[in-house]
C-alpha cells in the first residue's frame, strides 16, 4: 500500500505472509507474518528511469521474532 504524494517518493506499507500449503496451513505459532514501513519511487534518467523501493519489516518468521530489510532498485531501459 502506498500513497501516491510525488513520483520519486511515495511512502508507504509493506507486508508478507505465509501461513504453509494451500490446503494444510500451519498452525498459528508457526506461520510468519511481516509488516513495516516502505518507500516506493521512480526517476527519470534521460531515455531510461530508476524505480526503487525499500522497506523495514517486523514480525515473525517461522515462530521466532524477526527485523528485516528489503531493498530493490530496477533499472529501465
């Protein structure tokens, strides 16, 4: 989720979670879920545009406590 205030900076949320296979969750202690701020953004370099975005997650994975960050940049050309 993000709001759209600027091309080259929109904050955001950002989200992961797996509960197991489709059709045998696991249970509840063991699933993982993650949540933290994002930032989302694009530029334009001439002929070509950089798109980014980065993220602080929080939560549990795999019955334990977890921080993490994530990070991905795409060059477009």
């Amino acid at each position: 989720m993000k709001y759209r205030w600027k091309s080259w900076f929109q904050p955001g949320l950002q989200a992961f979670g797996e509960v197991g296979k489709w059709n045998d969750w696991l249970a509840s202690d063991k699933q993982s879920h993650r949540a933290g701020p994002a930032i989302f953004g694009s530029r334009d370099i001439g002929k070509h545009a950089l798109k980014y975005e980065a993220a602080y997650l929080m939560g549990r994975n795999s019955a334990r406590a977890a921080k993490s960050f994530t990070m991905r940049v795409q060059y477009i050309f």
